[in-house]
C-alpha cells in the first residue's frame, strides 16, 4: 500500500502542475488516474477527486493573483454560477443513464479542441471585450454536465472562456475561481455515502496543492498565451481519446 501510496502521490504531483498551467481542478486527469488504485468510482474516487479539484484549483489561483492575471468581477460571477448548479449534475448523475452524458461530453470536446487549434481570425475579440453573459449562460449546463461526470466543470469552461474572448491567461486564471467553490459544492450529495483514506487524502492534498501553484506561477511567467491555448487542445484531445479507449475495452 506504500508503494502505491507514492506512485499516486507522484503522479497527482505531476497533474497538478499541468492542470495548474491551465488554472484547471486536477480532477479531470484525477478520475481515470486514482481509479488505477481505488476500484469504487462513485464512494472513493469521485469524492476524493472533487476535493482535490477545489484544492488545486484555489492554489492555481493563487499563482495566478500573484500576477495579477485574475479579472475578477468575471471570475466571481461565474463562480456563483458554477457553484450553484454543480450540485444539480451530482444529483442527476443517479438517475441519468451514463451513455447519453458521454455522448454530449465527447461532441463538446470535440468542438473545442478544434477551435483551439483554429488560428486567431483578423480582428478578432479581444480580451478587452470577452463576452460575459455568454460565458455565463454557457457555463449553466457546462457545470451540470461536470457534476454528473464526477469533475470540476474547468475542463469544458476554460476552452469557452476563451471562445467568448477573454486571453488564454486570463482565460486560465478566471477558470481557476470559478471552479473552486462548485469542486466542493458537487461534493455535498457525496458526503453521506464516501469512503476516503485520510491519510491519503492529507499526502495528496499537500502534493496536489504545491504542484497547481507552481504550474500557474509558470504559465503566468513563462509560457506564451498561444501555446497555452494549443496544449490545452492537445491535452483535451488526449485525455479524451484515453477515457473512450476505457469505455470501449469494458
């Protein structure tokens, strides 16, 4: 149990600082990568992974602020949002049958890496005027969508962040607030029913919250606002393609 102990707590590590690049919850990658080690997806990984998505998410944000990359009227608008309707998708998630929510997630992220690899149109939106109320309305059935998958709603809200207009990130540090607070409201129908390893729990958190804050610090230092955009392109297509391959072996 040691040994799987570290190799989670590295790879959680390394997660972390991709997902706080793209001011992302880890519970995206989180999900498929714990269920190698914990076999009960709905009382062990799920809530696990949604804690963490919070933990990391906020850390990133942190890194973000530092430099001063949060715009926030945006960011907390679409943090009430959010957080308000997660937990409609975790209640949804018990009813609903699986095969249509994956449906709808895989023609989403489909559309949305391809629109990322899309080069910017002369005279297109700028960050100066990113298209709030779109964001907004978007990010409605984006966070149902979320809660019913076990995730944070960060993986699909920041590509359309930045398809509304806002940076990349900027995009990415908005993102970061606005899944905070839903990661830990979607957690609330899970609380009665979860079966989490503290210990674990504690490793990871503290692995999980260093590795998000020095991914943001080196997405807000170093790393250009268009290459963000194409590695999230890739890391979505990739991500995507490994959680069909899943679906399609069981």
């Amino acid at each position: 149990m040691e040994n799987a102990t570290l190799v989670m707590a590295i790879g959680l590590a390394v997660l972390s600082v991709a997902s706080g690049m793209l001011g992302l919850g880890v519970a995206f990658a989180a999900v498929p990568f714990l269920g190698f080690f914990l076999h009960d997806l709905v009382h062990e990984v799920q809530p696990l992974s949604l804690f963490l998505n919070g933990i990391t998410a906020l850390f990133s944000l942190f890194g973000f602020a530092r430099s001063g990359l949060v715009a926030w009227r945006p960011a907390i608008l679409l943090a009430i949002v959010t957080t308000v309707v997660a937990p409609l998708g975790s209640w949804l998630a018990q009813i609903v049958d699986a095969r249509w929510l994956w449906g709808f997630y895989f023609l989403a992220v489909a559309f949305l890496a391809w629109r990322m690899f899309l080069p910017d149109k002369p005279g297109a939106v700028t960050e100066t005027e990113p298209n709030l109320k779109l964001a907004l309305l978007l990010a409605v059935p984006i966070s149902v969508a979320a809660g019913m998958l076990g995730v944070g709603p960060g993986f699909l809200l920041l590509p359309t962040l930045i398809l509304v207009g806002f940076e990349p990130k900027r995009a990415a540090a908005v993102n970061a607030l606005a899944v905070t607070p839903p990661s830990f409201s979607a957690l609330i129908p899970h609380l009665a029913t979860a079966r989490v390893d503290l210990t674990l729990a504690a490793i990871l958190i503290v692995v999980g919250a260093a590795g998000s804050f020095f991914g943001a610090r080196i997405t807000s230092l170093y790393v250009p606002g268009k290459r963000l955009k194409q590695g999230f392109g890739v890391l979505i297509v990739v991500m995507t393609a490994y959680k069909l391959f899943q679906i399609l072996s069981k």
